[in-house]
C-alpha cells in the first residue's frame, strides 16, 4: 500500500542480505545495481534509464 514490499522475516538458521544485486541488460549492455531491499522499482527504472540516456 506504500509501495513497498513485504519483507519476510528472516528464516531460522539462515542470513537475509539487506541488499539485492540485480543485472539489468538492455541491448547486449548490463548494468549492475546494488540496492536494498526496500528500494522502490521505481528508482531503480529511473537510475537505469538516466544511465542509459534513455526516457
């Protein structure tokens, strides 16, 4: 509802990383992001498309 994910709680016995590595490829060319968990999609489209001069 505040356009953020549900995060689960971590499972017993095992580590949840805070952050997410993502490879995005868009023409044969990847960009790699590290954001956080509760990073909205939204920023992380924006950080891409300014990457890429793309809008």
């Amino acid at each position: 509802e505040n356009g953020r994910p549900d995060i689960p709680k971590e499972p017993e016995g095992q580590l949840v990383s805070e952050h997410l590595n993502i490879k995005v490829t868009y023409d044969n060319n990847d960009v790699f992001f590290k954001i956080k968990r509760t990073t909205i999609l939204k920023k992380l489209m924006d950080a891409f498309c300014e990457r890429q001069g793309v809008r």
